[in-house]
C-alpha cells in the first residue's frame, strides 16, 4: 500500500488529507477531525502539500480568521495515480478470491463497528 501512495510521490497522510478534500473545500478544523489528528499535526500536513502544490489554504470569506483546505489540479491528478495504484493493489491483494468471495467479505468488513466513539481510550 505504501509503495502503491508513493507512486504519486504521497504520503499516507497526504494521500488521506486529498482524499477528504476530493469533494470540495473544508474548513482546516474540521479537516483536523476528520483525519482524526491534532491541529497542529494538521498544519505540518497542510505546509507539506501547499509547498508540493496538490493542496492550498484560503481565508475563509465569511471569516477571515478562519482556513479553508481545497485540492488543487495537481492534488487531484496525484491522486486519480495514487488510486489507480491502491486499485492495482486490492485486485492483486484479492486475486485468488471469486467474486462472490470478494463481495461477501466486503460485506462482512462492512459491519465492523469502527466508530471511535464506541471504543473510549481512556487516556
């Protein structure tokens, strides 16, 4: 998976940050809880893809004291690689499965309760 980010030149980190930013411009707080990281790690990110380009920050015109994140033309064409390359992967990854197989273990991960929610940490 991580050779498969990397063919984009992305990190995991970057290629989920441009992921989340696929669907339109995010305010960066909100962007932070999605990507379930601290703000100030959000930043190191966000530095990161506006120095290589694939993603920009903008004042918020409704409130200039806050950011929004959108992916950039060639945030988006690094990632339409990156998912060609994570598609190349789970067919390989699958390959001796039948279709059947596949969708019924697809179906079955669907069900896995991720929600963090639910899991409290307790630190």
């Amino acid at each position: 998976m991580k050779k498969a980010l990397s063919a984009a030149g992305l990190t995991p980190r970057h290629a989920m940050t441009l992921m989340h930013l696929e669907g339109g411009p995010i305010g960066q707080r909100v962007l932070a809880e999605r990507l379930e990281v601290d703000p100030s790690v959000l930043v190191g990110i966000l530095n990161d893809l506006e120095r290589e380009g694939p993603a920009v920050r903008r004042r918020d015109p409704a409130d200039r004291r806050r950011h929004n994140v959108a992916i950039t033309e060639a945030g988006s064409t690094a990632l339409t690689k990156t998912n060609a390359a994570l598609d190349e992967v789970e067919l390989s990854l699958f390959s001796a499965f039948s279709a059947a197989d596949q969708e019924a273990l697809r179906a079955l991960l669907a069900r896995i309760d991720s929600n963090p929610e639910h899991f409290p940490c307790g630190e």
